[in-house]
C-alpha cells in the first residue's frame, strides 16, 4: 500500500506538512520559516483541544461529520471544464474580474 496526502499546501508549506506534522516530528522547529512554525504551533493546539474532547478518543466519526458539514456551509466549490488552454484563460481572467469588477485580460 502506498501512502499519498489528500492536501497538498503552497510551495513553502507542503515539505514540512508532509515530512514534519504528518510523522510529527520535526527536526528542529526553532529554525522552522515563519509559517511552518505557525503550522507546527496550530498542529499542537488543536491536538490538546481535540485530547480535552473525551468522546472523540474512541470514534472520530462526530468531529469528520462536524468538519465535512462545516465545510459544506462555509465554501463555495465550483468545477469549471475546459477544452483548451485559451478557453482556460478567458475563465480565470473574467472570475478575477468579476471579483475585482475589472473587464477581463484575455
């Protein structure tokens, strides 16, 4: 069986995602960039709250339930297909100018 990460983070992140929290063992997390540090402080915050949560010791069923519908709630996820790198432009160019209200680039 091969073990392959669901999440992959920015450039900067994914190394000590993958290398460090998932094993949780960084090697040394005083020399960490800004941002992992705040992954590793926010790994270890979450996992004592998640320790002080009794029923979820046994059964993470509540917490995957409460974060999938969280999630549900909270995010918008939109598919968009396309035929050919041009078209692929013109879909992103006119999203990021109907958020910015700009006219499209392309």
């Amino acid at each position: 069986m091969i073990e392959n990460s669901r999440l992959i983070l920015n450039e900067t992140d994914n190394a000590f995602y993958r290398d460090c929290l998932t094993p949780q063992t960084p090697s040394d997390p005083r020399g960490l960039p800004r941002s992992n540090t705040l992954l590793w402080k926010s790994f270890h915050y979450f996992t004592k709250r998640l320790d002080d949560l009794p029923d979820l010791r046994d059964d993470g069923t509540p917490l995957a339930r409460m974060l999938s519908e969280t999630v549900i709630r909270c995010f918008l996820f939109i598919l968009i297909t396309v035929d050919d790198p041009l078209d692929a432009c013109t879909a992103l160019a006119t999203s990021a100018a109907v958020r910015n209200r700009q006219p499209p680039i392309c």
